[in-house]
C-alpha cells in the first residue's frame, strides 16, 4: 500500500525552465540517489547541529559533495540529518564528519533505525460482506485486537481495509484468514513493499509447464521468494532490487521459459475496479432470481382470484395442502433459503462477532413472516382451520432489500469514479528507446508501462500520454496538464522542461529520461492521496459509530415492545375485530405491526452519510487541482476563521526583480552589481537569485550563461547566511553585507540620512531596499520588487464576504509588509517574523478555539503549517511544505484556497442533509411501521413495503452525496458574489 499521509510528497507539474527548480528539490529528499548506479556503497545519516536556513543546508551538500569518494549527499534541514551515500574504499566515516565540521558544523553519525525500529508494512485489502457502521466497527476492533498489528482503517463506501503490521511475525495471509474466520470475505491487493511483483501468467497448459516455469525461478540471479497460484494463474515474486529490476525479471522469465509464457504486471487499482464490478454483477444476479421467483407467488396471491380457471386450479388439493399453498411455500423458501443466504451468514458473523447490523434486521423481519406462514400452513393441514400465511412479505422483503443493494452498489461505485479516472490517466504502455555503447538509438520496443525504469528513454509521439514523470531530452511541444493541474492553458515543453505522468503531448515528438516511475510519479502520488482521504474518518463521523452501536438492539426491543402493545390491546378489548383481515387473529395483527418496525429501520443510511460524502468531495477537489489528505481536514476546513497567508511565492508570484540602483560610493554600477552578485551567489534566497539574474543580465544580456556558472564573479570566502537579515562574506580581503538594516545596525554600520530616505521610499512603494556595505562602509542600495499575483486582491475581498479574517506573516520590514498589504486588502499584518515565530503567530490566532489556516510554499512555512489547524500547500512550493500540509493547491493560484474552503463547507453542508435524513426516516418511518396512526386513519405500512422503504433510505443518502459531484468551483468573476451564511 502507499505511505501514510505525513509522508506524502509531491513535485508540481512544471513547464520550461522548471527541471532544474525540481532538481534540486529532488535532491533535498532523503534516498533521492540512484541505488542502480552505486555497485559497492555505504549510507549513513549524519545529524548536523547549527544549521539555521536553506543556506546552511546547501553549504553542508555542498561541502560533503566535494569530498572524493562521496556519491550523493542530501541534507533535511528541519530534521538537521543528513543522508550520504559513498564508497568506502576511497572514503571513511571520519573524513564524512570531519568535511561537515570544516564547512563551520557540528556532525555525529546515527545509529541505523533498523536497530531500534521495527519494519512495518502497511497492506490494503479488500473486505466484502459489510452492511453498515457496525460492520465496519467489528472488522477495525478485531485487527486492531491482533498483537502485531498497529493500525487498522476500514472505508465502508470502498470495501477497503488499510493495515499497518510487522511482516516478521505477521502475514498478508494470516491478517485475511482473521477476517474472513470473522464472517467476511477479503483478499489482499498490495503493499508498499518496494521488492515485491504480482505477475499474470498466461500460456500455461499443462504440469509440463508448470514444472518448466518453477524450475527456471531458483536459477534467475536476485530472485529471493517464489509462489505460483495455479487457480488464479498468479506468480508473486519477492526480488533483491539492488540485483535487478521488475522489467529485467521479466524478460529473464519470458527469454528462459522459450517465449512461450507471457507475464502481465498486474495493476492494484485494476483488481479493486474488477471487484467493485464483481459485487454488482453477483447482487444484480440474485435481484433477478429473487424476482423472477417472487412473480408467481404475487400472481397466486392478487390475480389467480380473478380469473377462475387459474383460481381453481391453485385451491386443488395436493396432499394436505392446496397447489397455491405449496407452489407459494417452495418458492418462499427458494428466496429465504438460497437467495437470501448472504443475510443469514451476515447476520450470523455479527452475531459471532458480539455485535448487531443491518442483516439482523433482515433476517428477524422476513424469518417471521416465513416461519409464521409455515406453521399456519402446518396448523391448517392439522386443524383443518386455515389462517392467512405471508410468504409474499418474506419474499417480496428480500427482493426488494437486494433490489436497494444493487442501486447501492451501483450508486457507492460512482463514489469513487475520481480514483478511477485517474487511473485510466495512466497509459498502459510505452515506447522504449534501445540505445548501444556509444548512446546512439538503434531500436525501439514497446513495453508494459508498469515496467519503465528510472534513466529509460522514452518516445512519447503527438497525442499520445507521457507514461512517466522526467526530463524532455530531445524535441519540442506543448502538454495538456489539465488532468493533473487543472489548468487547461498548453504548457510549452522544450529540452529540460519537467514533463509529469498522465499529461497529453499535443503536437511534437518528445524523447523524455523517466525520472520517478510507478508510486513515486505526481500521478500515483495524487492517486494515493486520494485514497487514503477517502479511507480515512470525519470526526463527525464518531456519531454514526456510536449511534450504530446501539441502533440495532433498539430497534428489536421497540418491535418486540409494539408486538406486545398491540396483542395485549387486542386481548383487552382494546382493538375492535373489524381492524382484522379474514382468517387473521390478534396474534398475527400485532406480529405484521413488529416485522414493519424491524425491516423498516436503516442503520446503513447513517453509516454511509459521511464517508460518501468525503469520497466524492476528495475526488471533486483532485479534478479541480486540490488534493484533500482527510476527512478530519475536510471537516475543519469548513470551520476556518482566520486565513494566515506568506507573502513571498504565496502572496506575490515569488519571481522578484531588481527594480533600482543605488551607489553612493561612485563605484561603476557593473562593478558594483558583479560584487553583489559574488556576495548573493551563495545564497538560495529569491531575492539573491534576483540580484543575481539581474547582474548576468547586465554584463551578458540574452546571452545564454549558466546561473551555476560562477566563472565571472569574484571569489568570495567565509561565506555566512544570517537568518531574516541577510549574508556576510570575505572578498578581497574585505568584509561585505548584503541585507537589511538589522545587519546593518548589528555590525555598526551607520545609514546616511539621504540612504534612509531612498529605502524609505523603496519600502513604501512595496519594494525591499539591500542595502550593501563593504568594510562597514554602506556603499550602495538596490530595490526589489516582487509582483502580486493578479488574483491576489480579489481572493482577500472574497475571503472577507465569506466571514474569514485574512491575516500576513512574513519576514520583511513593516514598511513593505504594510505597503503589499495595502494593496491586497489586507489589514491585519505581522512582520519582521522569523521562521519559528510564524508558528508562534498560529497559535496565538487559535486561542479562543479558532480555526486557523496558514498557506504557504517553502520550507520556512512547513513549521507553520504543520502548527496550523489546516495547511495549504501552494503546488509549486517545496516537497517538505507540500508534506506538512493537510491541503495540496496543484497550481499557484489563490483562487484554489477558496475553493478548498468552499467545497468543504459545501460537503458539510451535505453531510448535516445527509444526516437529517437519516435520522428523520427512522424517526418519522419507524413510529408509522409501528401502528401509531392506524387507529385513527388506518394508515400501516406492510412488511414488504417497510422493506422498499429501508432499502431506498440508503440509497437516497449515497445519491445525496453524489450531487456533489455537480459542483463547480467559484470563478474570480463571482467570488465576491460569496457570502455568508
């Protein structure tokens, strides 16, 4: 199965100029090497101390990267670990610590985690069988009760279980052999064991095959674990990845065994659809039969009496019993016995179980109407004394119940279109380039696309899907991104433009290097998201449990309670004879009013309100470029008072330019802008990278020179990021300062009066002003502006008609803060707030019980976010903020924190409508089943019709939450029309 969903991390789509962006966000990840490429290699972590900003970070990659012998290092600044990967014949741990403590760090290498930490695999199965909330309580209690086991989640609406376990002691095996010895039926799907195939085999005909297939396993180099299900036709491998790879298993098995077995790399998500359509199909089946049957017991019933020939027929007597009666008791029992056998063994599993459900219900309602019917059949062949029997209540019951099953399924399955049409996004194959030795393409072959490696080429012809995310190497076109952004304006794709799995090459032919592939793509990444909101559970969610724990043994005391009212009434006098049917008594007038109050009730109405609802909305959010990562997110999204946004990258459009000039010193402006840039170049802050830009571009305009190539800056030494003021550094033998005032003022550096006016001006008019001083002498200042984004206004506007308080956190002086504020609409601004203290910011805003969210994009914000009730993650920030999120908005526009806000509030709004219903059937349905109005207007509703109202009661609450399908995200031409409820 896929990582739990703090450890969910996504790359944005990107158009040109964006590979090396995702590259080096790659690289910050733990394991972001190639394992393939390593034959002999040693990996420790490293806690780093000292390290204060994305600065420290590149400095220690940089200083371990130098070190000959490394292969690949990767610094997490918020964990302060570092991960590095080398050859030890050519370097030693000791050199590793000694290159970090030189670069002005402390370092100690960590234990490894396996010595102090279990392994744990966390598998999906899926679960048949289950009715309700009650169901699904029992499944989670009896694995969360099982020792090794240590988490349990279970969908309803998708028939999942998710399960996180120690593979040491615990099998896939044995955790399906528990469920299934609790009454239901399961099977495994996956894992997120990374050495592990499930392969489909075709071409095997006979033991002769069989035999070649299982002797050629053991002699393939890097196979660990074999097993070969001859029924299903399925191998399940188990393979050392450092040895080989799935595709290579693959052709080794193919080449070994003459070509005359073929294997398919079995696609999880394809099983689970298979499934879904297998549940319909067999409840559609037992529809049909039980109607087919339940037409001539109606026919004998209401029509035979109209037509004398049949009517005489059906009152021949055969035995002790008449034609009609016997027909009517076979075909009853064919229904009760047979068709209705799923109930039986439902009921009895829950029963076992020490719990109750729908199928109790069930199977008391129609079992006395059936069990009457046959004693008073028994009683008249005895007595000669006939009473009315019911065998159409019983079979016209559970025709209709399995009739409401069928819609259901039907209905729960359009739930989850949204993980299935992300799916199909994937193609199934793709063309791979074969290159020889000196890298020339001398072939092509076209492959399974579960199969693509990390380095392939690939061939990716107009209108056809990118099969997997990379890096364009030949060729030019434009990509429909739409499926995965949201965006539907082409992006243009040229050489080292990031291309992402599932988009839609428009015009050119594109040869792409596959960078991650399988559950490592956007595509498998935002599948995976999904489904793991949709498997988890609202807090609103708890009331649904609760009220199903207690529903069933209610609703059987108040059936016996109106049994026992109506026959002592009926004893007493209290209910005049003419209420009866011919050849009834007060015994079977109060026994109808009980069976209607039992089948009526709907405990499934309750346990399906919520969880359709959050599946539809998490799969309306992924179409519409919002990735929601819960239900409990869902929930509080819809609660939100304050809206804390970060100015840079979030706010403004995170590109800024170096506006003004300003030397005082009467240094030339390009030598005063190459000594900015030699300072700034160290730096990974935007407005270094600013600076920078603008200096290129000042000495060689549109010349094509590499930013990463430094060759035309002077040398600088004791390099020093100082977090929220800016960067010192040694050139010439001279001390330079490029920041703010406060590095100014710290280092004693006097501001002139005519410079404080300019920055004045500079920050007034929304412009940062670096100020640059060399040998504590200012010498110069630049400005820097960084635009807004253009629906930025419009978003606050419509944030403050929704009733949330949009509050700005940011870094910059207040001058800036409140000029940029100014424009956007924002009143409330915090400033000159470090990273730490913007989560201090958070929760001073939740006091009071406030709900609190904060968007951002770096990973300054990810503190902030995490410490935030909800987190929204700006796509196109950084893999650690998108990670401490609880939101993911695909594209960087604003617009998308309404609709998160927005859709949420209109699933809970679905929700509460959701749950009224449910609640008012059962309030208003069952007192009605019970007789409460018949004495007055004689209104009562039969067994098989209580039975049609229960099984529609589900299925009304499963289309309800479908309607949300329908929704449609506020455009900016309407944002302002939102207002408060």
């Amino acid at each position: 199965m896929l990582p739990s969903m703090k450890s969910q991390q996504l790359t944005a789509a990107g158009g040109k100029g964006s590979a090396e962006n995702a590259g080096e966000e790659e690289e910050r990840l733990l394991g972001g090497y190639d394992r393939e490429k390593v034959p002999n290699f040693k990996r420790i972590h490293v806690k780093v101390t000292g390290m204060t900003c994305a600065a420290c970070s590149n400095s220690v990659e940089l200083a371990l990267r130098s070190i000959d012998g490394v292969v690949e290092a990767s610094v997490a600044l918020l964990w302060n670990k570092a991960d590095v990967c080398y050859n030890p014949d050519l370097v030693s741990d000791e050199d590793i610590i000694t290159g970090i403590e030189d670069s002005g760090f402390e370092a100690e290498i960590l234990p490894e985690t396996s010595s102090s930490h279990k392994r744990t695999l966390i598998g999906q199965f899926t679960i048949g069988g289950m009715t309700c909330a009650a169901c699904v309580n029992s499944v989670e209690d009896i694995l969360r009760r099982l020792p090794d086991v240590r988490k349990a989640v279970v969908s309803l609406p998708t028939s999942l279980g998710e399960v996180e376990y120690d593979p040491e002691s615990i099998t896939k095996d044995y955790i399906v052999n528990v469920i299934e010895d609790a009454g239901f039926e399961a099977s495994f799907i996956q894992s997120n064991e990374q050495d592990k195939l499930v392969l489909g085999v075709s071409g095997i005909a006979s033991e002769t095959d069989v035999h070649m297939l299982e002797t050629t396993l053991p002699i393939l180099n890097g196979i660990r674990q074999f097993s070969f299900d001859r029924a299903l036709k399925q191998l399940e491998l188990q393979y050392d990845p450092e040895v080989t790879n799935s595709r290579m298993l693959v052709d080794q098995i193919e080449s070994s065994c003459f070509g005359k077995v073929k294997l398919l790399l079995k696609n999880p998500y394809t099983r689970m659809v298979s499934k879904d359509s297998e549940e319909s199909s067999n409840t559609l089946r037992l529809f049909t039969t039980s109607l087919f049957l339940c037409v001539p017991i109606l026919f004998t019933q209401f029509v035979c009496p109209h037509i004398p020939l049949l009517y005489s027929v059906i009152l021949r007597r055969c035995g002790p019993l008449q034609m009609g009666d016997w027909l009517n008791c076979i075909l009853a029992t064919i229904i009760q016995f047979f068709v209705g056998k799923r109930f039986y063994v439902a009921a009895g599993r829950a029963l076992r179980n020490g719990s109750t459900n729908m199928d109790v219900l069930i199977v008391i309602g129609t079992s006395a109407s059936y069990l009457y019917s046959v004693w008073a059949l028994l009683y008249g062949a005895m007595t000669g004394f006939w009473l009315m029997s019911y065998f159409e209540s019983s079979a016209m019951l559970i025709t209709f119940v399995l009739f409401g099953k069928y819609l259901e399924c039907l209905a729960k399955g359009r739930t989850s279109d949204a993980i299935k049409k992300l799916v199909e996004l994937a193609p199934a194959t793709a063309i791979l380039l074969i290159k020889d030795k000196g890298g020339k393409v001398n072939g092509e072959r076209e492959i399974d696309a579960l199969l693509i490696q990390p380095g392939d080429i690939l061939k990716v012809i107009p209108g056809s899907k990118v099969p997997a995310d990379g890096v364009v190497v030949w060729g030019s076109s434009y990509a429909n991104e739409s499926m995965i952004t949201g965006e539907s304006a082409p992006v243009l794709k040229e050489v080292d433009s990031v291309v992402t799995g599932g988009t839609i090459n428009l015009h050119g032919l594109l040869h792409i290097k596959a960078r991650h592939v399988g559950a490592n793509t956007v595509l498998s990444q935002i599948i995976s998201l999904v489904e793991a909101a949709q498997m988890s559970k609202a807090p609103i969610q708890k009331f649904a449990d609760f009220i199903a724990s207690i529903f069933v043994p209610s609703v059987v005391t108040l059936g016996f309670l109106t049994f026992t009212g109506w026959y002592v009434a009926g004893l007493l006098g209290g209910c005049p004879e003419e209420w009866l049917e011919d050849n009834s008594n007060y015994f079977v007038f109060s026994l109808m009013f009980a069976i209607a109050v039992v089948v009526v009730a709907c405990p499934c109405a309750l346990g399906l309100a919520t969880p359709t609802a959050v599946m539809v909305a998490t799969g309306v959010g992924a179409n519409n470029g919002v990735l929601i990562k819960g239900g409990d997110a869902l929930e509080r999204a819809g609660k939100i008072k304050y809206v804390v946004f970060d100015k840079t990258g979030t706010l403004t459009q995170g590109k800024p330019t170096v506006t003004t000039t300003n030397c005082f010193s009467g240094m030339d402006r390009g030598e005063f802008l190459k000594l900015v840039a030699s300072a700034e170049a160290g730096s990974e802050h935007p407005l270094a990278k600013a600076v920078l830009e603008h200096a290129r571009h000042f000495h060689f305009f549109d010349q094509p020179t590499s930013l990463n190539s430094y060759s035309w800056l002077h040398d600088v030494s004791n390099f020093l990021a100082v977090p929220g003021q800016g960067i010192q550094c040694i050139m010439d033998g001279k001390k330079i300062l490029v920041g703010n005032r406060k590095l100014m003022v710290d280092n004693s550096v006097v501001i002139p009066e005519h410079a404080e006016t300019f920055v004045r001006e500079l920050e007034e008019n929304a412009n940062a002003g670096i100020l640059v001083a060399c040998d504590n002498e200012l010498i110069g200042v630049l400005g820097v502006a960084d635009p807004l984004k253009r629906e930025a206004a419009v978003v606050i506007e419509a944030l403050i008609k929704m009733g949330v308080t949009p509050v700005m956190v940011t870094g910059d002086n207040w001058r800036t803060a409140q000029a940029v504020a100014k424009q956007v609409g924002i009143s409330d601004v915090r400033a000159e707030v470090m990273p730490a203290g913007k989560a201090d910011v958070i929760s001073s805003l939740q006091k009071g019980g406030n709900v609190v969210a904060m968007v951002g994009d770096g990973i300054n914000d990810s503190p902030a976010l995490a410490a935030a009730d909800v987190g929204l993650a700006i796509g196109a920030g950084t893999d650690i903020a998108i990670e401490a999120a609880d939101y993911v908005l695909m594209r960087s526009s604003l617009e998308d924190v309404i609709t998160a806000i927005d859709l949420s509030r209109k699933t809970f709004a679905r929700i509460r409508l959701n749950y009224v219903f449910a609640c008012g059937y059962n309030v208003i349905a069952i007192p009605l089943a019970a007789g409460v109005l018949f004495p007055w207007m004689r209104i009562r509703i039969p067994p098989w019709i209580a039975g049609a109202c229960m099984a529609l009661s589900s299925v009304t609450v499963v289309c309800s939450s479908l309607l949300l399908r329908r929704y449609r995200k506020p455009r900016l031409t309407t944002l302002l029309e939102i207002t408060v409820d």
